[in-house]
C-alpha cells in the first residue's frame, strides 16, 4: 500500500482529497499548521472514513520539522496543498504570500531529495493562465501575466519544479491546474469554511442562504458574455479529489512531469450560479447588481480533454449537485466547523 502525503491536506481541497485516496486504498498523512484550518476537518475525515490519519501540527516552511515527517515514515508521493490562497489579501501582505507559499515548495523539495521521495502533485490554478489566453484553456499554452501575488507564486511554483523535474530525472512532477472548486461531500460533514468574509462567490452565496450575509453584490453584469455576469468553470470538489486519486495512480505507475487541467470544459455565469441555488434548494438569495471587481477576467474555463485522455478522468457532478451539496454543508454547519 502506498502512503500519500498530504502537505495542507486539513483544507478544503486536501480534506475531500483525503477521503477519496482512504477509499481507494492509499494511506494518508497529513500536516498541516491549521493556518487556515482546524484538526475537525480530520477528525471528520476520519469518521467518513472509518480509517485513521497519522496527523503533523507543523509550518511546512520549518524544514527541520518537516524531516521529522519524512524521517519516520515512508512516503511514497506528496501532494502540496499548502498555501495562502485569498487573492485581495495577497495584493496588501505580498511578502507573506511569497515566503509562505515559495518556501513550503522549496522545504518539501529539500525534504523529498533528502529522503529520495521522487513523486510530488502541486495545487496549481488556472490563474496562471493570466491576461492573454483565450478559452477554452490548454495546458500547452504559455503562462501569462498575472494580476495579483498570489496568481504570481502559483507561475513561480510552476516553474521551481519543472527546473527541479529537469534537473532530476528521476523526479516526477504533475502540475494540477483547478478552475474553481465549490461543492462539499454529500455527508454534509466536510467543506469549505472560509475565515472572515469569503473572498469567493459559493461560500459568498452559502452564508447569504444560511442568514450570516444580508446580501449577495453580483460584480459586474455589463461583461461582453451572453447575461452581462462573468463566466466560470465551476468544479465539483468531489470530482476534483477523484482528479487527485488519478494523478496518484498515474505519477507511481508512470512519472514524468505533465501538466493537467481540472475543469467540466462548461463555463456557468454568476447570475446561473445564484438561479440554480434558488431552485435546487427552494432558498431565495438576496441579491444585487454592483461594479465589476477588478482583475475579474469575463470568462475562464478549461478544456479538459487531456485528464480525460491520459489519466482517465472527467468530471460527474453537475452544477445542480454542485448547489445541492454546498446547502447540504453550509445547512447542517451555519458557523463552519465551529457549529
Ligand atoms: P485551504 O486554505 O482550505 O487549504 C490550505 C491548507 O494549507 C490549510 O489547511 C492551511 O492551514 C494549510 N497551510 C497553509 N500554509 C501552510 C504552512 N506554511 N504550513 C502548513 N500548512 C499550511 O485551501 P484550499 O482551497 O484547500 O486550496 C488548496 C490549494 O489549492 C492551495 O494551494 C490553493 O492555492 C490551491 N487552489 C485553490 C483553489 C480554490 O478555489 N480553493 C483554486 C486553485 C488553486
Ligand atoms: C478567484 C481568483 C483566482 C483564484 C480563485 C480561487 C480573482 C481575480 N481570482 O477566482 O485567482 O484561483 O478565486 O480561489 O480573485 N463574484 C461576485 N460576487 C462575490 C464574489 C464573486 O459576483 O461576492 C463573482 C466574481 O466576479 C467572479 C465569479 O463570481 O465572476 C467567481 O468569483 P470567485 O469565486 O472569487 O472566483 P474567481 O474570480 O474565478
């Protein structure tokens, strides 16, 4: 049985991640300093589960602790969810968005060489598609400018382990790009939990439906797309995890270092986002139409034909389960894990 470790796997992403390796067979290891999350996730994951998860408390970034992990067990891939991710607070702390999110990757890459660990998955984002492509998004195409820090460390990091898998044969390096991830686990027992006001449109909507939020400000309804709203390639998180285990199945049998878009290829705009919730949950959301944000691109969406094509993936859910699970969630925890 292979061991997986979950760099930052206590959040949203990396918990439903964890539940979907457990279920397929993989153990799992977690650490994570709980920056932007809480040991409930765990123990959450768990009891979905019925499996248990050793757990680190410990900063990626404190090399010397992070060799604990990789000197007491033995690891056979590593998947890097570590990483501030709230793009308006990347813009005001630059400086702590680059050293959190660039020295994680350079700790783990120390740690992994020192340990002969040679599979390493990294959380990219179609952010670094940047400015100038237009959709539907290849992997192929070159990494564009950004429009904020945090889009930066994510080009960055692209590019510290491509050099490293090219100055390393025998490491292999599988870049995931997610387009925009919202959904919980049909349990209703994880999800997204987000800190303060949510930066993102779902967990904006969720609080707006569960009464923390009066209302919800639609940004921009005068872009050049078929309802004025932008439009997004939503991802079930679910199916996303699935992504994770097919990457993991892909990177111990085959290695190399590929590039894979996680997205359904369908792009919903905001004002479908909020209609579908209303209907499938039978919950009015209180709304309005205020300007656009800025650094808002109109439209991004992927083509996802090479996951499919290589590792065998695609997207189940629809957005219809997408609206459905998030209620599911935000329902059963009005205050997030805290409830
Ligand atoms: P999240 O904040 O829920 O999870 C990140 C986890 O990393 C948290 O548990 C946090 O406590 C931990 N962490 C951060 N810095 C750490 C450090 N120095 N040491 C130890 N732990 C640390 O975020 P998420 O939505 O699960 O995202 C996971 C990854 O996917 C991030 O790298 C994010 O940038 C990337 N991503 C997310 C989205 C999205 O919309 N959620 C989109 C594209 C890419
Ligand atoms: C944002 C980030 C992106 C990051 C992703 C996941 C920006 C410019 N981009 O993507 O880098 O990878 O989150 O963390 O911030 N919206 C509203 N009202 C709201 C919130 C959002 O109308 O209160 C709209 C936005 O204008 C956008 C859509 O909803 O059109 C989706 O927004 P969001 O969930 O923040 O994701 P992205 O902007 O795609």
């Amino acid at each position: 049985m292979s061991t997986i470790l979950l760099a930052g796997g206590a959040g949203y992403i990396g918990s439903h991640t964890a539940v979907e390796l457990l279920n397929s067979g993989y153990d799992v290891i977690i650490a994570d300093n709980y920056s932007n999350s809480c040991p409930e996730a765990v123990r959450r994951v768990e009891e979905i589960t019925g499996q248990s998860v050793k757990v680190y408390e410990l900063d990626i970034k404190d090399s010397v602790k992070l060799e604990t992990v990789f000197s007491e067990n033995k690891i056979d891939a590593v998947i890097h969810f570590a990483g501030l991710k709230a793009v308006g607070e990347s813009v005001d702390k630059p400086v702590i968005y680059y050293r959190n999110n660039i020295d994680t990757t350079l700790s783990l890459l120390e740690c992994m060489t020192r340990y002969s660990v040679k599979n390493i998955i990294f959380s990219s984002s179609a952010t670094v598609y940047g400015e100038e492509n237009p959709v539907p998004y290849t992997e192929e195409m070159k990494r564009g400018t950004c429009t904020n820090p945090y889009g930066w460390t994510k080009v960055m990091m692209e590019q510290i382990l491509e050099d490293a898998a090219k100055a390393d044969k025998e490491l292999s390096v599988v870049l995931l790009r997610y387009f925009n991830p919202i959904g919980a686990h049909e349990s209703g027992r994880i999800g997204e939990d987000p800190q303060g006001i949510p930066n993102n449109l779902m967990p904006y909507v969720a609080q707006v439906a569960v009464g923390r939020r009066e209302k919800l400000t639609i940004f921009g309804n005068d872009y050049d797309t078929p309802d004025g709203t932008c439009r997004r390639d939503y991802i079930h998180v679910v199916d996303l995890a699935k992504g994770h285990v097919k990457a993991i199945d892909y990177i111990l049998r085959n290695g190399g270092a590929e590039i894979f878009n996680l997205g359904t290829g369908t792009p919903y705009s905001v004002t479908e986002i909020v209609d579908t919730f209303e209907k499938v949950n039978g919950i009015r959301i209180n709304h309005v139409y205020g300007p656009r944000r800025a650094g808002d691109l109109p439209e991004s969406y992927a083509n996802a034909d090479k996951a499919f094509k290589i590792l065998g993936w695609k997207t189940e859910k629809t957005l219809a389960d997408m609206c459905r699970d998030t209620w599911n969630w935000q329902k059963n925890n009005p205050q997030g894990y805290k409830s």
